[in-house]
C-alpha cells in the first residue's frame, strides 16, 4: 500500500491486517507482517476492507486493476460507488441479512467500472467478529465474472436451442447410454413410446425397437456401428394396417466431467436413434405399387382371356373336326362302292377346312408372358393378391384373417404367374361365398414352412364342392356353375398349371366339411 495519511479507522485496519494474519508458519519460522501485507495486496482477487456501514478503509492492487478506481478515488467512499443500481433490491437484502447474522453472503451484483463499463461481480462478503463476538468490519473479496457468466449462458442458450429444436422436429429422437438405458428423449418420441408400449415405461418402448432394429440395433450398441434408413413396421393395435417408420443411429462421444479425467480425458459413448414415420410415403409408394399390379394384372387377364378364348373355340370345334375325321376313316374302308366317292370327297374338303381352321386359331393364340424365375416370398404376393381384391371383399362382406408365416422362406418361381395364381384362388373363394344363402362369410389364409416345404391355405365358408368333383374341378372348361359359354372352368386348370411349373402340389382338403380349403404346397428354393 502506498504511503498515505490513515485516517483512525484506516490506521486500525492496518493493524488488523498486521496482527490478526500473523502466525507462526507450520515449519516453526515466523512470518512476518509484511508477508501477509504482500499476500493480500497481491492476491489476484479484488478484495476490500469495509466499516459497518460500507464505506472503503481498505482495497488492494486487484480491486483497482478490476473497477478501473484508484486507490486514493475509493478510500472513505461508500462501497456503492461501484453499483450500476440495476442490481435487484431482494439481493442486497438477502446480502445484509446474512451479514446481520454474522454469516458471509456470496452472489453476483451488477456493478460500473470508473469508465461506465459495466461487469458482473461475483463476490463474497464476509463479517470480521472480534474477540468479544462483535463485527467490526466487513471483508469484501470479488473478481470479474463476465466472461464466465457469458461462456455459461452461450452453453445454456445453445442446450435451449438444441432442446427447441428437437422438440420441434417431427421425427421421434432418442438417447441412449451404453448399457441401452434413456437419457433424453423429445415428446415426439414420448408420444410413440405410449403407441408402442401404452401404460408401460420409456424403457418398454426401447425392447420393442430393439426387437424391430434386429442386428442394426445390437451392433450400434456393442459395435458403436452406425446405420441409417432401417425401415421397420409397429402395429399399434388400433389400426387393421401396420405403421412403418425409417429409423437412423449414430454415436455420440463425450468427455467425462469428473475431476479426475481434466487432465486424462476418458470418453463416454452414446447413441441416438432419430426414428420418422414413413407410414404416409410407404402407402403413398403401396398405392403406385398396386396400381400398377392392376395394369400388370389387367395385361395378364387380358391374355389369360384372349387364350381362353382361343382355346374354348378350339374345344368346341375339335369335336365335330374328330366326327368327320371318323366319318371319313369309315368311308375310306368302304372304299368300293363308288357311289360313297362324291361323299368322301366332300368330307375331306370339310376335314381339311377344321383342321385348316383349328391350325389358324392355334396360331392366332397369344403366347403366354415371358417370366424368369427369381426368389420371392409367397406372403408378399399373397398381401399383393389380397391389396388387389380388398374391393370386391368389402362389396360381399367377406371377413378375411389373415394368418402369415413369420418367418417364410423364399421360393424361386415366377412371381407374376405365382401372384395371378393366388389371386385365381382368391377370386375362387370370394365367388363360393356370394350366395345370398351363406350369412357367414370368412375367408381364413394360412401360410406356414415344414422343413423344405411351404403350404398356403385358402379356406372359405362357402357351400364346398361334392367329392366325387374335388379331382375333376382342375380339369380344362369344367366348371360346377352352370355356364352357357365354353369359356369358364379354365381357372382351376391354371391354377394347376403354375403349380405344377414350380414342382409342387395343389389339392382341396377332402375332409373338411364347412367350407373348401385349398392347400398349395410349394417347394423352398435352395438358393439363398
């Protein structure tokens, strides 16, 4: 401290300063005054020695470094010279409360350098209680605390915005630890929690997902292995249709905040899993899908029909094409007689003119649609054949449980002739059940494995087929409806066909009584 004239008060804090900081060092040297004098003239922090009423009898070299106040500017002047008198009353309440109890108050005031510009003080205020439990001083020690204030509240604006911004978004945001336990989500995510898992836990929710993820969820937890665009569907209950979702996961890593990783950081790990319902895109993309099996399909029909019809002329003249063959074959044995030669000769021309005409239909017949085989899943096609007849289900009123396979193996086929069977099936069922007199009108579809073999069962609640026709229905152009045309019955004889193309087996359940219930077993393909 410079050497000024004290003022008695002045002159009394010096001696404070001189005998109530001296002590005996632990390793037995006393230190002198001057030591301690030193040790708090230099001290980095602002530190100042007031009366009882806040006037200053004491500052040291920091307190003028940090108010910009020299030393002769703040001696005898109250300590509210530095206030902005911005800082809320309820603080220096609270600041005069607990010095009134002889208790050190610590807080930050808004105070006013000497060059108007203004900073955050944190500071402590502590009484200084003589030998006989009487304040008699007030010791104030502050450093500037706007650089740390700022840096906090930059951290916590931007933890604010991050916040307002996950929680804006639409997708469902999830973080997890390294042993798979929540440690933030957003309410979007809260919300499918409750679909997913109502009246259970977040933590229920997390099971189901990491049920759907499968092995992406696994490997992002142990493998710390990221993905993105894992689509997967929930059914909520609620709704006939699953819901699907496409979800991404990414790591996350951070420094520990313990002591004792400063100066060795140690890093913890997590994941976030951000999941966006794509239930809307993937029914929008369903629609376009049947669509254009419906242009697919309506090509099908379109050549199914025309070589139906082919066919249907074929059957019907190939009859009277045979009697004249069998006329002519008699009339040639009985050679002869010359009076039959004119006859024979008429029938040849008329032979030759069917077999003639049968050859141009043979001709004029489209071929069926070129087909590579592939592998596809039988329970998709059927959804798709199912998709393609949801109209004229809910016209009959036809109640359909559908019963997949979970887990179904492929089969290498042609799909566009595997689908048109199961729709031919379909439509099959649908048909058996449009008498008025059935009022119970089900249609239960089972598919299932047994080691290389995959059966798909069609089961309605229609009058059923006698059992002397259960093999003869498969025949070409039999048909149990009455018909006045020759082109019905080839569906069944189709149906067999393509069965046939993909070396399996299809039969109608001779012992099942309320009902027909179709049965296509197909062979698994060894190919994978």
């Amino acid at each position: 401290m410079s050497k000024v004239k004290l003022t008695p008060d002045q002159a009394e804090v010096s001696t404070l300063l001189d005998k109530g900081i001296s002590e005996i060092h632990p390793a037995g040297i006393l230190l002198s005054e001057e030591v301690f004098f030193q040790a708090v003239e230099h001290s980095p922090v602002a530190i100042s020695i007031t009366d009882l009423k806040a006037n200053i009898l004491y500052v040291n070299r920091a307190f003028t470094q940090v108010t910009g106040y020299s030393e002769d500017e703040v001696l005898g002047h109250n300590e509210s010279l530095l206030s902005n008198h911005t800082t809320p009353r309820i603080v220096y309440q609270a600041l005069w409360g607990r010095l009134a109890q002889q208790k050190s108050w610590s807080g930050m005031l808004l105070n006013r350098r000497k060059n108007g510009a203004l900073y955050l003080a944190e500071l402590t205020v502590a009484p200084v209680i003589n030998e006989h439990n009487d304040t008699t001083y007030y010791l104030g020690m502050h450093r500037d605390g706007s650089e740390m204030h700022e840096l906090e509240q930059r951290v916590m604006n931007q933890k604010l915005m991050m916040e307002s911004v996950l929680n804006a978004v639409p997708a469902a945001v999830v973080v997890l630890d390294e042993q798979g336990r929540i440690v933030s989500t957003n309410p979007s995510f809260r919300k499918m929690a409750t679909d997913v898992a109502p009246n259970e836990p977040l933590e229920a929710s997390i099971e189901v997902l990491s049920k759907a993820l499968d092995s992406s969820y696994q490997q992002l937890i142990s493998d710390r292995r990221s993905f993105e665009g894992k689509e997967f569907s929930l059914d909520f209950g609620s709704s006939s249709n699953p819901s699907w979702f496409s979800c991404f996961g990414s790591t996350i890593e951070v420094n520990c905040e313990e002591a004792d990783g400063f100066f060795e950081q140690s890093v913890r790990h997590y994941v976030m899993l951000m999941i966006n319902d794509i239930t809307d895109i993937r029914r929008r993309q369903e629609e376009v899908h049947l669509n254009a099996l419906k242009a697919l399909m309506a090509e099908e029909d379109l050549v199914q029909g025309m070589r139906e019809t082919v066919n249907g002329a074929i059957h019907q003249m190939q009859g009277p094409v045979n009697v004249m063959a069998t006329a002519v074959s008699m009339l040639q044995r009985r050679s002869a007689d010359t009076r039959d030669d004119a006859l024979l000769t008429a029938l040849e021309e008329a032979l030759q003119s069917g077999r003639d005409a049968l050859d141009s239909l043979s001709d004029s017949m489209p071929p069926p649609l070129e087909e590579n085989k592939k592998l596809v899943n039988i329970n998709e096609l059927m959804r798709e054949a199912l998709a393609l007849s949801t109209n004229n289900l809910l016209k009959q009123g036809i109640t359909v449980v559908w019963k997949p396979s979970l887990h179904l193996p492929a089969v290498l086929g042609r799909e566009r002739r595997l689908r048109s069977m199961l729709k031919q099936l379909l439509d099959n069922a649908i048909e058996a059940m449009t008498d008025r007199k059935i009022k119970q009108r089900d249609l239960t579809i089972v598919t299932s494995v047994d080691k290389d073999t995959i059966t798909c069962e069609i089961v309605d609640s229609g009058s059923g087929i006698p059992q002397n026709l259960l093999v003869k229905v498969f025949e070409p152009f039999f048909s149990t409806k009455a018909t006045s045309n020759g082109c019905r019955g080839m569906g069944l004889p189709m149906v067999h066909d393509v069965v046939s193309d993909h070396s399996g087996t299809v039969h109608i359940d001779s012992q099942y009584q309320s009902g027909c219930r179709m049965i296509v077993q197909l062979p698994v393909s060894s190919v994978r």
